[in-house]
C-alpha cells in the first residue's frame, strides 16, 4: 500500500471537469492514505436535501453556486481529507482561495469526449450542465481548463485506471518539497 513519505498535507483537493473521475480517485485515495472522503456534491445534497439537479431546476445555477460556496468553506478547518469539488466549483473566485491557500490540489486532467462519455453513463440527471448541446459543454470546458490549470497540479486521467492516477498523487505529494502546499514544487501564490 502506498503511503505519504513526508508530513501529511491536512487537505487534498481534487478539481477538473465533470467525469475526470475526482470523485472516483477520491475515494480511492483516500482509502490509501487513510483519510476522509468528502464529496462537495454530496455535501450540497444533504445541506439542501434534494438532488443537484432539483437545485438547478427549481432554484437556478446561481442558487447552486451559493450552496457549493458554502460546503467549500466549511472544510478550511478539516484535517486528513481528500476532498473532490465539483466542476465548477474552482471556477467561482470565491473559491479559489480554499484550492490556493488551504489545500494541495491537483488538477485531474481528461479530454472533453472522455469527460462527456464518462459522466453521461453514469449520472447523466445529476449533470444538468452536460445536456447541453456538445458544443456548449465543449466552451465550458475551454473556459474552466484555464483555471483548473491554474490552481492544480495537472494529473493525467485518460487512458488510466483510477487506481493508477491514485498512485500518482501519492508520488507528486512524496516528491513535493517540504513545507511546500503545492505538489510538483510550484509556490502557493502562484497563478
């Protein structure tokens, strides 16, 4: 079993676009390193009681927003988590503080068609944003890719299992210099 070599980082952050497999990876890793899982969906869900797509439909996007904003910062105090935000979550600037400063997080990077084919046989209702047409979902995509780039350290997904982009994080975090919040030794305050 993999394992940390150096001090643990108190929060990992997994970000990309919907179907990069965060959630998935998530889980996976955090059973490696022994810490918790937490899904900011999951966390919109049982705050608001209903669906994300329920959201979405009676409340709008901006309501979403709000919801997904406030789970991110109730997690600044946690320790020992790896936490998958939502797609769009890294895209809000209130946000992206939480993915800078609190967490080391890693971008997991995966094509457009992969994302739309993994996300779509999964849990296409709760994807609301991914029923557009594809070359909306295709801008989206184009618009976040920036930001993810820019708050995460880029982990390959296509064409791995995710067990195997698991493995990866732990090698980046193992290689990362000491005291330094970003994996692949890029500076916190880098943009």
């Amino acid at each position: 079993m993999s394992r940390l070599l150096q001090p643990f980082p108190p929060l990992i952050s997994l970000i990309g676009f919907m179907g990069a497999g965060k959630t998935t990876v998530g889980r996976i890793l955090a059973e490696k390193l022994e810490y918790d899982f937490i899904d900011t969906d999951g966390l919109v869900v049982a705050r608001a009681g209903r669906p994300i797509a329920e959201i979405f439909e009676e409340q709008g996007e901006t309501a979403f927003r709000l919801l997904e904003s406030e789970a991110i910062r109730s997690l600044t105090a946690r320790v020992r988590a790896v936490i998958a935000a939502g797609g769009g979550a890294p895209a809000q600037e209130s946000n992206q503080v939480f993915f800078r400063v609190h967490a080391i997080t890693f971008h997991l990077r995966v094509s457009v068609e992969n994302a739309r084919d993994r996300a779509l046989a999964m849990e296409a209702p709760a994807r609301p944003l991914l029923m557009q047409e594809l070359s909306a979902v295709q801008r989206l995509f184009d618009e976040r890719q920036t930001i993810y780039e820019s708050l995460g350290t880029p982990v390959e997904t296509d064409g791995c299992a995710p067990g195997e982009v698991a493995e990866n994080i732990i090698e980046l975090l193992n290689r990362r210099p000491k005291g330094n919040r970003r994996a692949g030794g890029r500076p916190v305050n880098e943009t």
